[in-house]
C-alpha cells in the first residue's frame, strides 16, 4: 500500500512536468500485447499504443512497474482483456484509480468464454479459459468493441476508425476462413501444449488441445505421467511451449515421448500473422 501511494504522488509530479513525446496522438494502453494490435490497426496514425505486459512477460504473475503507472496518467483509453487473466485481477481496479478521466474498453463484451477443461472435462463451478482472442473470429468481435469505444472517445475520427476496423475484420474473415482450409482433410486432430492457450483455437477449428499444465501449477510426477501416455497412445511427437513459460518440464516430456518441443506465442502483437504461424507448427506436428 505504502509503494502504491508513493506511485501515485511520482505519477502526479511526473505528470505536470514532463513534456509529451508524442504530441497529438491520443494515449492508448493495452494489457496484453495482441489487443495493442487491434488499437493500432484501427486507431491507425492517431494513437499511440504501450502494453502493460512486456514482450516474454507472464500475464498470470505480471506487476506492472511505476513507469507504466506514471504513463497511464495520460492515457485516454485502457483497453483491457476482461476474462480473468490474473494480471488484471489483481491490479485493474487500482490502474482506473491513477486516472479517472481514462475510458475502459472490455475486448471481451459479447465473447461467449469456455471452461477451463481439467483432463479433458470442463468443471462448472471453475473459472473460464481466458486465452480467448486466438481465433479469427473472437478477433472481429475484439476489433468492434476496440472501434466502439476509440469511437466514443475520440468522435472527430470516427470514419477513420469505422473504416479501418471494417478493414481489420474483412481480414480476420479471411484469415478465419485460411485457417479451416489449411486444417481441413487433417486426420489426426490432437495437439500438445504445455500452457493450455489454444483452447479457443482447438474450440473453433474442430481440433482437440491436450494440455500439460493445469494453470500455472507444477506438474505432479504422476500428473506427468499421465500426460506421457496420453501422448504416447496419441502418438504425439510434439509438445508446444510458449515463450513466457519454463520449457524444463514439457522437454522432460518430449524426450519421454521421443519428440521435441516447438514454441507457438499466445501473445505475440503480431497477431494475424503469429495464427498462421501457429497454424503451420500445429499443421505439421499433427501430419
Ligand atoms: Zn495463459
């Protein structure tokens, strides 16, 4: 408490003397890095665009730093990922409090969330997946709400932004559409992540995600097990990490199951691409 009363008077004094770097551009703050995408894509020139968690940060243990804290002081817009990432528990309610002028976009309004599965059965009473913005299609409804509230805030550019957000979901139609091309005729449908963030993905294309990790928790040498002969009766060659997590236990894994690991990004800000990058790595480990 102490710490965060002392970032608020840095972040006051900070705010009256130091000179904007980017003048005329509205602030714009994403928690995670594939929602800055979408402010960039449809706020176009005029908005400058930070992210909360940085690039290899873990969004279920992340703290943001004081700097952020100071640079929210000027932002007009926080665009948040509203689905329990554990970042956003922890901290939301105090990062409104530094600026109350700021407006609050919830990219997930009109998402319909999924349970987390446990062992392959979603348990009623738990929390949802929160990775959901890694489908096309969960990715157009984002791109409305970021449209509606750059809309609301900033008026004077709304064709633009109308405009620019019709583009961006053209796009995501299309890229919907890549994808269950390039996964269509695909026998084997199972995959193995480590961190369980393509549930949405499996969700939407018809494939099926096994997951190491049970949400951020070590694995128990019997959970491993388990895991192991999943693979191994699945025939499973490939265990996908993500870059904001330890590879030590899923290359115990691969080696148990005589493959490899290979890296896909939940949360990449090159969102249109890293799905068709992902796309492949799944495409292949599945052949
Ligand atoms: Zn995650």
């Amino acid at each position: 408490m102490k710490f965060f009363l002392s970032v608020l008077i840095l972040a006051f004094l900070l705010n009256g003397c130091s000179p904007e770097t980017e003048t005329g551009k509205l602030q714009v703050v994403a928690s995670i890095a594939p929602l800055a995408y979408f402010a960039e894509r449809i706020g176009g020139t005029h908005v400058a665009v930070s992210v909360m968690v940085p690039p290899g940060g873990n969004p279920h243990s992340y703290e943001p730093s004081p700097r952020q804290m100071v640079r929210l002081g000027k932002a007009i817009l926080f665009i948040k990922a509203g689905s329990g990432v554990e970042f956003e528990l922890d901290w939301m309610r105090r990062l409104l409090s530094l600026n109350h002028a700021m407006r609050l976009c919830n990219a997930v309004e009109g998402i319909r969330l999924l349970p987390i599965k446990h062992d392959g059965e979603a348990h009623q009473d738990e929390r949802y997946d929160p990775h959901y913005w890694l489908t096309p299609a969960n990715g157009i409804i984002i791109a409305k709400n970021v449209k509606r509230v750059l809309i609301s805030a900033d008026p004077d550019h709304r064709e633009e932004y109308a405009a620019n957000g019709a583009a961006l979901e053209a796009e995501l139609q299309l890229l919907d559409q890549e994808i269950h091309r390039k996964l269509a005729g695909l026998k084997n449908r199972r995959f193995l992540v480590f961190h369980p963030a393509w549930g949405y993905y499996a969700n939407n294309f018809g494939l099926e995600q096994i997951a190491v990790e049970d949400e951020g928790k070590t694995l128990t040498p019997r959970q491993m097990q388990r895991v192991i002969e999943k693979a191994k009766a699945s025939r499973i060659g490939v265990v996908f990490v993500s870059p904001q997590f330890s590879t030590a236990q899923a290359e115990t894994i691969a080696l148990e199951i005589g493959g490899r690991i290979c890296s896909v990004d939940p949360l990449s800000p090159d969102y249109q691409n890293n799905l068709r990058r992902a796309t492949s790595a799944f495409i292949e480990s599945m052949r």
